[in-house]
C-alpha cells in the first residue's frame, strides 16, 4: 500500500516537473513586444517625403524632365538614415516611366513597406504620374 | 510536492511578467505617433499663439493656423521653442499644453543637411586681407551638390560672393576685408540644394579681422525675433548699434526701426518669398570694440523637451521624424516620445 502511494507521489512530482518546463516554455514562445525606438512608421515617412518633394509641382517636374538622380539626391535628403528606398513612376496608362533605377540600395530579403502617390505635372499639358516608392530599414 | 507547486507559480509569473508588461505598453507606439502628427498637423490653441507674445497656449500645435499644406510650421511657434529667444516657452508649458499627463517628449527642429565652415588660410594681398573659407555641405555624411551664396559682414562693409559645393560636398570660398578696418567679422554661407531650392541650410562663422579673437555672439545684445519684428536687447548702456540688417539666399536689406527705448531696439523684419531661413545681423559698436551679432529667423537649430539621452537603458522611447515646411523652407523635425517615469 505505502509502495503503491510513494510510486504515485513519484509520478505526480514527474508531472508537476513536466507542468513547470511546458509553462517555461510556453512563456519563451510567446511573442515579445516589438522595439518602439525602431517603430517609426515607413509608410507615414515615406508619404510625407513624397509629398514634400512634390510641393509646388516640384516633383511631377522632376520626372517629366527625366532627373532621375536628383531625384533620387532628393530623396537620400529627405529620408531618414539607415532606409533603403526603390521608387518606380508609372504613368496614365501603368507604363513604366523612369528608364533608369531610383534607389539607394537593394530591398532584397528585407521587410518592406510600398506607398503610392499620386502627382502631376503643372504645365499647359497636364502629365498624371502614380509614384509608387518602397522602403525597408537597412541592417 | 507544495515546494514544486510553488516554484512552478514563481517561475511562470517571473517569465509572464515581462510579456504582460508589454502588453500594457503595445499601443504606445501609435499613440505616440498620433500625438506626433497631431502636434505637426493641428494650430493649437489659440491658432495664432506664436504670434501672441504673453500667451501660453492651451492645447499644443505647431502648424500654421491658415495653411492648406500638411506639415507646415508656423515660423513664430517654431521660435518660441528656442530658448535663446526672451519670447520662448519652457517644457512644462508645452507639457500642460500637450494635456497627456503620462507622456514625456522632446522636439528638435533641425536644417535638411548639415553645413561645416572652417578657415583654410588667410594672406594680406595688398591693401587687403584675403581669407579662404572651405565649406562642406553633407546629409548624415552622404556629400551634397549645392549652390553657396555667402555674405560677410564688417561694420558697414558687406561682401557677397557666389559659389557652390560640388559632388564630394566640398566647396571654398574666398573673399577680401580691406586692412583699414577691424573688429568682429560675421561669414554667413546659405547652401541650397541643387536637386530642390527648398532644401537650404545656413552656417554662420564669426572670425576676428585684424584681432585675435572674435567676440561671442551674445556678447553685446539679446536677439529675439517674432512676429516679424526683431527685439534688440542692448546689454549694456554704452552699446550702440551702427546697422541692423536681414540675410537670405538671394537677399538683403537693412531693417528699419519700429520702436525704440532705453536699451531695447525693435526692427520690422520684411516677409519675404525667399525659401530661405533668415539671419539678422547687427553691426555696431561698445566703447572701442566693434561687434557684429546675429540671429536666425526661424530660430533654428532648436531642441527642447525632456532629456531622454538620461534615461535608462531598456527604456521605451519612439522616435518620429518628419519633414516640414517653415516659411517655404525645409526642415527635419524629430519627436521623442517616452513614458513620464522616462523624464520630465
């Protein structure tokens, strides 16, 4: 009978050690709360340097006389360190405008963030372009 | 058996407790990035208190209250977050103003691209004193192409000169002070960027002309702009200002007089279109010691708010940076965000 009673307080301290290590590691895979000093939105960035660049028509400008790395210039001035950029222009029609790459560095196998935008030309003719830029943190 | 129990309740809630900690702070970074936007995109109250000089504004807002652009800034209420100007708010203003009583911040309001003057050589040529001025115009270290348009200033005597910096962000300038004069002399260099006029940056070197040392800027007189008038602050009586005078990229005029009093000037600065910050230049003399002061418009550089490079490490601090527009101008401005615990 005390052998039967020993060989279950056996079997529970068993359990109870399989209770602690599944609660430790139930607890490690949980998802820790994501690093707030890295939490600057890209998207909102991004935006807001498009639309700054765009002020008074600049940027519209810009493409319809194919200054593609001022362009590119502009942007390494307005976005922050450390973000790679690639912005693609396409017109009306969702043809390809830019002949050649804006950007600072390849997004390849990073987490990337896209914004369009939407500017045009201020001259007798009106030109439409939807810029389309995306962005990821570098390292 | 109860020994086992107990270490399994310690041990989870030791390892929970981290976890149940972020959870209470999970939406602090879009909370913190809507009061960052908020501050850059609404006026506050009352819209115009940049302009109202003994009015501290009940809700906090930085935006131009007549502006249809998002994110531009209205050029007083950005000066009145410099400390250096008698007009400026302090923290805790700002703080009550912002009504969140669980949330600390700080605000830097910076030029686009960093702008570095230093003097490579200086000769007598004749009846002259030829000075070499080596500029460099970066962004983060990245060099920047930029057309240089600069000004020294000496008393009465004003030179301009044209330059620009080129794809390695390097650029000189060389200007001539005849050797009649002396005193203080003032080098202000405005850089534009060639891929945007808007994108400018303005550095100001002060250097002896026949004199050892140049005199600090401050020395003589307090500057405070707003609401395009300059408030001249004579700090001594025996201080007496020869010429007042305002600098952009493509401008300059001298300021007329709007009021005077004992030991206190106030000039009416002129709105100009330039996308270009302004600098205010007072040349004058105390005694036998002639000056030149200056101030920018908006005044810039600036930071104030809580000072978070004191807090602890593992702290929580957002970090928001945007671009705005101040009086046709560019300019990156940088929020901070934290938890009141983190400083006030």
């Amino acid at each position: 009978m005390f052998d039967q009673k020993g060989q279950i307080r056996i079997i529970e301290s068993f359990l109870a050690i399989a209770v602690v290590f599944s609660a430790v590691l139930v607890s490690a895979t949980f998802p820790s709360a994501p690093d707030l000093s890295k939490q600057e939105s890209l998207a909102s960035i991004g935006t807001q340097a498009l639309i700054k660049l765009d002020t008074n028509g600049t940027l519209g400008n810009m493409i319809l006389g194919q200054l593609w790395c001022d362009i590119k210039t502009a942007l390494d001035i307005l976005l922050p360190v450390g973000v790679s950029f690639n912005l693609t222009i396409y017109d009306e029609t969702g043809h390809l405008v830019n002949s050649e790459v804006i950007q600072n560095s390849n997004l390849l196998g990073r987490e990337a963030v896209s914004v369009q935008y939407l500017c045009s030309t201020r001259s007798q003719t009106v030109h439409f372009f939807v810029v389309r830029l995306q962005m990821a943190w570098m390292g | 058996m109860i020994i086992l129990a107990l270490s399994s309740i310690v041990g989870t809630t030791k390892l929970m407790t981290p976890y149940l900690t972020d959870l209470a702070h999970r939406d602090d970074a879009d909370r913190f990035q809507y009061l960052a936007s908020h501050l850059l995109l609404t006026a506050g109250t009352p819209t115009n208190w940049g302009q109202l000089i003994s009015t501290t504004p009940s809700s906090l807002g930085l935006a131009k209250c007549d502006t249809l652009q998002p994110y531009e800034l209205d050029i007083d209420k950005v000066t009145r977050l410099n400390n250096e100007n008698i007009y400026s708010l302090d923290y805790s203003d700002l703080w009550q103003a912002l009504g969140m009583k669980d949330v600390s911040f700080q605000i830097e309001i910076k030029p686009l691209f960093q702008l570095s003057i230093e003097l490579a050589s200086d000769s007598t040529q004749g009846s002259q004193r030829v000075y070499e001025f080596k500029i460099v115009a970066r962004k983060s270290g990245m060099p920047l192409s930029t057309n240089l348009n600069s000004y020294v200033i000496l008393k009465d005597f004003i030179n301009e000169t044209a330059s620009s910096t080129s794809s390695d962000g390097f650029g000189t300038i060389k200007i001539g002070i005849p050797n009649s004069l002396n005193g203080t002399a003032l080098l202000l260099v405005f850089a534009q960027a060639m891929v945007n006029p808007q994108m400018v940056s303005v550095g100001v070197y002060p250097f002896g002309h026949n004199l050892q040392t140049p005199l600090p800027n401050g020395a003589f007189t307090r500057l405070s702009p707003l609401n395009y008038v300059l408030n001249a602050s004579l700090k001594y009586a025996t201080v007496e200002v020869s010429k007042a005078q305002v600098f952009t990229f493509n401008y300059n005029f001298s300021l007329s007089i709007k009021t005077q009093g004992a030991q206190i000037i106030e000039y009416n600065i002129p709105r100009l279109l330039d996308a270009s910050p302004m600098v205010m230049v007072l040349t004058g003399v105390n005694g036998s010691t002639s000056f030149a002061e200056f101030v920018p418009y908006p005044q810039v550089p600036l930071q104030i708010g809580a000072d978070f490079s004191e807090s602890i490490a593992g702290s929580r601090i957002a970090v928001y940076r945007y671009t705005a527009t101040v009086d046709s101008a560019l300019y990156e401005v940088v929020t901070r965000w934290g938890g009141l615990s983190d400083n006030v």
